[in-house]
C-alpha cells in the first residue's frame, strides 16, 4: 500500500476541490456551501456521516476491517473577512477570503477519507474525521467537543492530528512539528474608558478619554516588558482604537481591543490580572472610570511529545526524510485544535506551501490579503493524514495485550 502514489493520482481531483471551496469562502460557524461541498466530496465512500447541530460541522466515522481504537484528523473549514489581492485566476470576488489556507486543510482532510476508504481492509480500528468551522475565533472546536465529536466513533479517540499549511516561513512540501508548547494562548483585552465630553478648545472643563486610552496603551506594553520573563513571551497588541466624531469635540468614551498571547499557564494569569489592574490604575489617575475585561479564547496548543515523535517520524518514513525540519521556536499563533489535544493527546503538524516562485522568509504570511499557497503540496497532505491513521492503529494494535 503506497498512500503518496495514491494520493498523487488524485491530484487533479484534490485541485479542483480546493479551488472551488477557494471561490466560496464563508465565515464562522454557518458554513453551509462549503459544508455542502465536504458533503458532495464523502459521498459514496463507506463512512458514518454526520453533520452539527449548531454550526455547519461535519463528522465522519470510517469503521476498519479489524477492531481497534479510535484516531481522529482534524481539518477546519472557515475563511477571514479579508479581501484578496492574490490576482490569481480563482481568487475569491467577495471581500471575505481563504487566507489561512483552510481549504486546503478540507481538500487534503477529504482526500484522506477517499485513500482510507480505499484501504479499509488494512485499518486495525476507526478513523474519525472532523471537518470543523469557526477556527477564526468562533472556537468551532469547542464546540464540536461541546456536541460529542469524540465520541463519535463509540469511543473517545486514543490519538488526534491537524496539519496547517503556511504561505511562509518553510518551502514547500516541508513538513514541520514540535512537541510542547507549539502555538500560543489567546485572549482578548477590552477596555472603555468613560469621561465627560466637551469642547476641544477646553479640554479642562471636561474629561478627555483619548489621552487616558493612549496611555493605557503604552503602558500596558512597558508594563509587559517589566514584568515578564523574557523566555516565557508574551505579546500584546492593540489592534482597535476608537473615540470621538469630530477633531474639536471631546468624546465621552474611548475604547481599545487587543489580542493577548502567552505560552504558559502563570503567565496567562498574570495578564489576565495585571492588564485589568494597569488599565484602572490609570483610569483612577486621571479620575476616569474604566471598564476592562480579560476575555479567555484559545488555550496553549500543547503537541504531545509521543505523538509528534511519532508523527515525525511517519513524515520521514512515508515522505522522505527531506520532507521533515524540526521546529525550533513555537509560533505566537492560536489554534482552537488545543482544546481536542487537551482530551486527546495529538499533535499540530505544520505544512510549508510557500509558492516556489517566492522566499519563504519574505514571502506574505498567513492573514495578508496577498497570501499564495502552493497547491502541489495537496496530496502529501492527504497522504500524510492517512498514514498517520494507518500507522497509529497499527502501533496500537502492536501494544495491545495478546488475548488470553
């Protein structure tokens, strides 16, 4: 059983598939063209199928010849409200965008179920596959767990792998992983300050919020600098400012929104405390009100040491050894696949799929509206995916005690 030369025949089909969910991208959890197109993609293969009850999920049980556990594959499904400037023939005309490279995560996800439905008689157990929307801040996998996507195949998985392609950082066709700490926490800092509007040509007969927000703003980034260990990194950045109509008119209010990263657990308490506490400190100075709030969203994404190994190891095997580079330094980007692999041990596995004509250290990255993926990198990903379920049903099956 060769899944690469398998997996290669299919090319054209996995193209195609990626090109039209390119065209049809969709945000959040209400994703029901793509959903449509997961859909029309299993049809005919000898899977359970199911969809969710509160976002456009789709879930699939593939049941092998043999008994055995259970091992999930995870690829989400939804895009950005960001509008393309790729220039490319397919590109999306609304001003929503695959910018993350999910649908290539969903063609290669699909194409893994059509090589595993091939090959069923070699699975020793189950495979589950989980095309999840709302990665982009919806928390769709939250949800998915919240609906039972784990038990899905009767019992809970013993192991769970995503891929994530990236339009940088690694050529393409190169696989990369790490175990430990791989992609931050994330959580959301949200800050009103309330004053008393006025007259701009008399700022002390009212109470100007601006000048108050901004210093919250830089504070809040001396403060991180002062107070974080520097191997234990943190980010902070203030992506959403807003006050005022008019350039002579005090505003009542001033608002500001960031996103806060963290690697680990006492840091993320620390910022959820100390960020409250710089932002009133400040307010009360200047004898403002403020209203600040620490929103949790994504928790670390922690690959298992074990499985990245193993997974590692499976890419060298059944790719080429040329295919894999360690990761060095984790990424300070979040991924809701963290909450699966906080009840499944697993691993994230990144995919280089930096186009051949760029540098992959200058070339746009995931999120640009100019983000280009090279799409030949679809059927290692498919391949990749189906080996891993192959190789780890087998592995556990190897373990299992003998019967008495």
């Amino acid at each position: 059983m060769n899944l690469r030369d398998d997996a290669r025949s299919l090319a054209g089909d996995l193209t195609r598939l990626r090109r039209d969910l390119h065209g049809v991208p969709e945000l959040g959890l209400d994703l029901p063209r793509t959903q449509e197109a997961v859909l029309d993609a299993l049809d005919g293969l000898p899977l359970e199928v199911s969809t969710g009850r509160g976002l456009s999920s789709v879930t699939a049980v593939l049941r092998g010849s043999r008994p055995g556990p259970t091992v999930l594959l995870r690829g989400d499904m939804d895009a950005l409200p960001v509008t393309e400037r790729t220039g490319l023939d397919y590109a999306a005309a609304a001003d929503r965008m695959h910018a993350c490279g999910h649908d290539l995560h969903t063609t290669m996800l699909a194409g893994s179920a059509r090589l595993l439905s091939a090959h069923r008689d070699r699975l020793a157990g189950d495979v589950l596959f989980m095309f999840q929307p709302g990665e982009e801040g919806y928390d769709g996998a939250g949800q998915m767990l919240a609906e039972g996507v784990l038990e899905a195949a009767g019992e809970r998985p013993v192991a769970a792998y995503a891929l994530h392609v990236t339009s940088a950082f690694w050529p393409s066709g190169v696989f990369s992983a790490r175990g430990g700490p791989t992609m931050a926490a994330s959580d959301r800092l949200l800050v009103t300050v309330r004053g008393a509007g006025g007259h701009g040509s008399a700022p002390h007969r009212a109470k100007d919020p601006v000048p108050v927000a901004c210093e919250m703003v830089t504070s809040l980034q001396t403060w991180i600098t002062r107070t974080f260990d520097v191997f234990d990194p943190v980010v902070l950045t203030v992506g959403s400012l807003h006050a005022g109509t008019q350039s002579n008119i005090i505003p009542d209010t001033a608002e500001f929104a960031a996103t806060v990263r963290s690697f680990s657990a006492e840091a993320r308490e620390q910022l959820r405390t100390g960020t409250v506490r710089v932002c009133e400190g400040i307010a009360a100075a200047y004898g403002m009100e403020v209203e600040a709030r620490f929103v949790d969203q994504y928790p670390v994404t922690v690959n298992d040491d074990a499985e990245t190994a193993f997974a590692a190891d499976t890419v060298r095997e059944a790719i080429g050894e040329e295919h894999f580079a360690p990761m060095e330094h984790p990424l300070l980007g979040a991924e809701d696949f963290s909450r699966v692999i906080e009840e499944v041990p697993g691993a994230m596995v990144f995919l280089g799929a930096t186009p051949p004509d760029r540098d992959p250290q200058t070339a746009p990255y995931n999120h640009s509206p100019l983000a280009a993926f090279d799409e030949a990198v679809l059927p290692d990903g498919a391949a990749l995916y189906a080996e891993l379920a192959v190789r780890r049903l087998a592995a556990a099956a190897a373990d299992a005690p003998a019967a008495a």
